[in-house]
C-alpha cells in the first residue's frame, strides 16, 4: 500500500472562471511536490472522498487554491508522517465553539477516517474535547486537540466530526506548526492559500491583469506580487534538467536557453546551428557571455561570479532538481567542456521571446526538420509557472501550430527511450 495518495477538490467559489483557474493552478503544484509519484485523484465535491478510503495509508486533501512554494520541505514532512497521527489540518476553534473545525485547504487523514465521511456541520450528542493552550494564530488555531471523557449535545462545525471519529479510535489530531510551515532557510511558508471565495471578483480581475488591486485578501496580494517578482526573471538557468532527443539527424535545433541544453541536443543530432530562445532575457544574456569570454575550463567558478556581480540567483535551487541536474549532465564535461571550441565555432542566434505569446516568431527562423525542444513550458499542469501566466487554449493553439509547421517538436515526456542526461 502506498504511503500516501492526493485527492484535489475544487474552490467552489461564484467564479466558474477563478474555479478553473485555481484547480489547474493547484494540479501543477500537487504535480510538482509529487516527488515519488503517489496516485493523484480529482473529485467533484468533498462527499466524494469516501470513496478512497482504505486505498493507501493517509489521504492528502487539497482544495484548488493550495500553492507549494517549498516542495522539498514539504514532501520530506510527508513522508515522514507516523501511524500515531490521525488527522494533521489547520485546526481552527473560535470563541463560542464547542468543538475544533477543520480548514478546507490542506488535510492529512488516515484513508480508513473517510469511510462513511461526514464532514457537515449540526447538533451532535457526543464526547468533548480540550484544545492545547498554544496556538498557531492568536486564540482560534489549537496546535492539538484531545478527547475528553465526557459527553453532552454540541454544535460541530465543518470538519469537526472527522476530528471525533480520529479522537475516539485514539489517534492524534494536530495542527501544522511551524515546523511544517516553514523551512528555516526561506521567510515564506512552505505553502500557502489564496481563498478564492474571498474578494472573488477583484482576484478574478487581478489574476487576468496580474496587477494589484483594492479589496484583494492578503494572500492573494502576496500571491498576485509574487507572480510578479518572478516575471522579474532575476536568474539564470546555469544547469538544464531536462532528458532531450537524440538520433534524429538535422541542421537546426531550437532550444531554451537553459544549462548547456541546446549544445547537448546539437551534440546528439548533428546539427550545425543552435538557436537559443528563452523569455528569460538574463538566460539568454549569460549564454552570449559566456561564448564570448570562457575558455571551456571550470564552468561553474565561471557562471557563480557571472551572477554574483550581476546580482542574478541561479536555478536549478531545489534539491530534487539539483539532483536531476547532476543526473542530466553527468556527460557534460566529456561531450561538452572537452569540445567547447567546436560549440563556439557554431552558428548561433539568442531569440528572445515569449513562446506562448508569439510563436511564430520562433517558427519564421526554423528552417524544414529543425528540432524544436519546448521543455516543460507547454506541458500545462507539469509547470506551474504555465499555468499561472497563460490559458490552457494559448497553449493548445501553439501545440496545434507545432502540428502544422514542418519541425520535429520534443517536449520530456512524450516519448519513449529518452536520452537522461
């Protein structure tokens, strides 16, 4: 039995158009901390839930509008989750409740929790419970909740039953602390919300103009700057992750300008130009400078004192992408550092430009039989950067212009026997 498996429910918010947006923005993050590829399910409402129980050890309830800004944190807190543990949530208890609540965004459950789940709220007659005096926000978010041994009619709120069935079978029910909230290297929280049924309207509005408006909840604002700040692209890509083709002989390759991808995929088809584009202008900025001033010798002393005096952060950053890297480009130094004069020999041209957004300018340059490798940016919920910026129907019709243009499209992931560099 798989230790863990993810259920995504939708935001149910007024906005069929923000619904969607937020499922498919959360399905590119869940997609991405999967890190073990645990089985993903969509359902179409929470009642719907029952029908994984006893399907794997805990069920991990994601409700569209979760965004993960630490997979690695995350998923190293997954799966380290003891049999102890019944329900792991934002806990909530205001002032006048009889009993905690749970918060729709993130749950952590035992599957076998979720036969006959009842999550409404009403009257019960049941045992009460004794919050911890600590709390994670003011006086409302217990960090653990108890049983107690006695029984009286009560008002449960949303969640709160689940929360008694876990109790009474002597199972722990906690909130995330701050250990699971945060990595001590980065002030943001490991995961956040954007509570798509507050201020509905304006995040609409703010998501389709990616602007700052009136009336947002916070957290969209952080969200909606962030998105921003990234757009900033204050990085460079000094090593590529991504397996690409090979044996397919050309003239041209079209690449992004990430790592030493392009001079990989010109290695293994023979091809006698690159053309490197990328929306990341400092990508494309550092690749040039690069073939104009390293001499093929310690190549990453070379790229770190490149950003470091142009104040540039440098991907990849995560450890599992840090790890696929080393995988990735494990050849590099004998097909690439060993031969760099034949590489600056090459012709070359630095496109830079926003596929999703204007294609054709890309495709005007592709001679017949050029491979073009898009990466992941047309792989809608693999990266959530895609998702975020751009509709799914802008990225379908780049995939149904690919389709009628005379190159050989490569994205990881569409076919078989990939070369893993």
């Amino acid at each position: 039995m798989q230790k863990v498996s993810f259920i995504i429910v939708p935001s149910f918010s007024k906005s069929s158009w923000l619904n969607n947006k937020m499922l498919e923005v959360t399905r590119s993050f869940i997609n991405l901390v999967n890190v073990e590829h645990a089985d993903i399910h969509e359902v179409a409402s929470y009642d719907e839930i029952k029908n994984y129980a006893d399907t794997t050890e805990f069920l991990i309830i994601v409700t569209a509008g979760t965004i993960i800004t630490d997979r690695d944190h995350l998923w190293n807190k997954i799966i380290k989750i003891d049999d102890t543990y019944g329900i792991l949530a934002n806990l909530l208890q205001y002032e006048g409740d009889d009993l905690p609540r749970l918060h729709e965004q993130f749950i952590i459950v035992r599957s076998d929790l979720v036969r006959d789940l009842d999550l409404t709220p009403g009257t019960i007659y049941d045992r009460t419970v004794t919050r911890s005096k600590k709390s994670m926000h003011g006086d409302y978010a217990p960090v653990e909740v108890y049983l107690d041994k006695s029984s009286k009619e009560q008002q449960v709120e949303w969640g709160g039953k689940l929360i008694l069935k876990a109790l009474k079978q002597g199972l722990r029910v906690r909130n995330f602390d701050n250990n699971w909230r945060y990595n001590a290297n980065n002030p943001l929280p490991v995961r956040g919300f954007l509570y798509p049924k507050k201020s509905t309207d304006v995040f609409e509005q703010a998501h389709k103009e990616f602007k700052i408006l009136p009336g947002l909840d916070d957290s969209q604002e952080l969200y909606i700057n962030a998105v921003l700040d990234y757009r900033k692209y204050n990085s460079v890509n000094i090593w590529s992750w991504d397996p690409t083709i090979q044996n397919y002989d050309t003239h041209t390759v079209a690449v992004p300008a990430t790592g030493f991808l392009g001079e990989i995929t010109a290695y293994y088809n023979n091809a006698s130009k690159i053309i490197f584009y990328d929306i990341n202008k400092n990508n494309l900025d550092f690749k040039q400078y690069l073939y104009n001033n390293w001499n093929g010798e310690n190549y990453l002393e070379f790229a770190l004192a490149y950003c470091n005096e142009n104040n540039l952060n440098t991907e990849p950053n995560s450890q599992v992408d840090i790890n696929d890297a080393e995988k990735f480009n494990k050849d590099t130094s004998s097909l690439i550092f060993n031969n760099w004069q034949k590489f600056k020999d090459m012709d070359k041209e630095f496109v830079h430009i926003d596929l999703i957004k204007e294609p054709q300018t890309l495709f005007n340059k592709l001679p017949k039989g050029s491979i073009l490798h898009t990466s992941t940016m047309l792989q809608y919920n693999v990266y959530p950067f895609t998702s975020i910026m751009y509709e799914r129907e802008e990225v379908d019709a780049v995939k149904d212009l690919i389709a009628v243009t005379n190159i050989h499209h490569y994205q990881p992931g569409n076919e078989k026997n990939e070369l893993l560099l």
